[in-house]
C-alpha cells in the first residue's frame, strides 16, 4: 500500500519507498520465508533502486516459496520484460489473467507486454478489460487512449486521454495526441504544462513527447535527467514512444550507462519455471 501511495502521488516517493522497506523488512523478521515479503523487496530493487540483478535473487526466492501466488507471477512478469523477455513475460501475463479474470493489474501489465511486442491489437483488447473492470483505475484511460495513438487513430486517443482521471497521465497523453493531429500549439501547451508540475519527478514523460516529436535532442536532454534523479531506465527499449531514438548514436551509450543494454540484461541470470 506504501508502495502503491508514491507511485500515484498521494504520498511523496521517498516517503513512501522508506515505509514500504520498513513494513517488508518488519514482515521478513516474523517470517523470514514469507514469499510475498521476498517478491516486495524484489519490487524495491527493480522499481526504486534499478538493480535487477538483485530483483532476479528475490524474485527467484519469492517464486520458488510460492510458485501459485498470482501477485507474484505477475511481479515475475513484470522483471521478465524489463530484462526483454517479452515472449514470457506475455506467457506469464495470460497465465495470471486466465487464473483470474478479475485481475486489472494484471490485464494492465499484460496489455503492456503485448504493446512492447507490437501486438496492438492484444494491447487494446487488455487495456479495454480493465478499465471495463475498473472505470476509475488511475492510467486506465491513458493506456488505452495510448494503444489507440500507436494504431493510428489520433483522435478517439485523444478523447481517450481526455476521460483519464490522473492529471499526469491525462496531460501526457494529451500533448501526443495533439502533436500527431497537428494541433502544435495545444501540443507546446501540454508539454510545457507536463514539464512545468512533473519535470522533476517524471523526466521519462517530458522525454517521450519529445521523442514522438522527433525532437531526440531534448528527449536525450530529459533522459539524461531521468538517469541523474531515479537512474531507472527499466523497460526504455519495449517504450514505443522512443523507437525513433533506436539509431541515434546516443541511444546504446544511454542503454549502457542505466545498465539495460542487452548485453547487459542478457547476462543477468534469472531461472524460472514458467506455469
């Protein structure tokens, strides 16, 4: 829950990373093998501390303590694809999603696997179940309007986007959708609003409406900030939004530097038993 008040911003981040290690650290004290508590601090090394050789050691242990846990699978999933293992980390998605249809995290997680693998359809189809299971899930609007943008159709993206309930994500998806219809002063409107209130906790955002611009100077310039404030780049290359960056020369050297390029992620080891 800790865990959960930072990422939506109704805590502040710091604040909320420390109570979550003090809360899984009291946890691992009473029960050491306690499997949930062993996948929670494998989601702080991969999501906080951008150290996924650590993840894959406490995902691994969480898994192999209970391999049936749903939460867990999903949590595995989500390592599974940051290291670019996508096909299993969709096997993995269908898996939870087929044991339990109600799961919106996990129809939101699996809808973001089939969009790094460019199955846009399947993306949709996810994203759509979810927000039909929770109309009011913070990103809901947003990843569907955003499948929507990537299947070419700008337009109903945007009234998408603009039914989304997180201002963040409402304006972020809203600048892409206005820049791909031409609406270029709406779209510098949305983008110096988005770096004007989230500059400094999600210079990702900032970086992505600048790459779908064509604009890879600035994106660089913003990607460079994400590195020196969270140094958390997990997951950059299945993010659409930046495949015109795939050939810059800047691209591998950043890759390197945030310790996700795929040498790099193919040399960490991490050995599961897919369902």
């Amino acid at each position: 829950n800790y865990t959960n008040q930072g990422g939506n911003d109704l805590i502040p981040l710091e604040q909320s990373v420390e109570l979550a290690r003090v809360a899984t650290n009291k946890a691992l004290a009473i029960d050491p093998d306690f499997a949930l508590a062993a996948a929670q601090m494998g989601w702080h090394a991969m999501s906080f501390d951008s150290d996924l050789v650590t993840a894959a050691r406490h995902f691994e242990r969480a898994f192999r303590l209970d391999p049936s846990n749903l939460d867990i699978i999903r949590n595995v999933s989500q390592l599974t694809s940051f290291l670019g293992r996508l096909d299993d980390a969709i096997l993995l998605g269908e898996y939870v999603t087929a044991r339990d249809p109600l799961n919106v995290p996990g129809h939101i997680s699996l809808g973001g696997f089939y969009l790094g693998a460019g199955r846009l359809d399947d993306a949709l189809r996810s994203n759509e179940i979810a927000l039909s299971l929770s109309p009011e899930r913070i990103g809901g609007h947003y990843f569907v309007g955003s499948t929507l943008l990537l299947m070419g159709q700008a337009a109903e993206a945007l009234a998408a986007f603009s039914r989304e309930a997180d201002d963040e994500y409402r304006v972020r998806g809203s600048a892409l959708a206005f820049y791909t219809l031409g609406q270029l002063a709406e779209y510098e409107a949305a983008r110096t609003e988005l770096a004007e209130r989230w500059g400094e906790r999600w210079p990702s955002s900032i970086a992505e409406t600048y790459a779908w611009a064509g604009d890879s100077d600035s994106a660089f310039t913003w990607l460079d900030k994400e590195l020196e404030t969270s140094g958390n780049l997990n997951g950059i290359s299945q993010n659409p939004y930046f495949l015109s960056l795939h050939d810059d020369p800047r691209w591998e050297p950043l890759l390197e530097k945030a310790g996700v390029s795929p040498e790099q992620l193919a040399a960490i080891e991490f050995n599961i038993t897919l369902p």
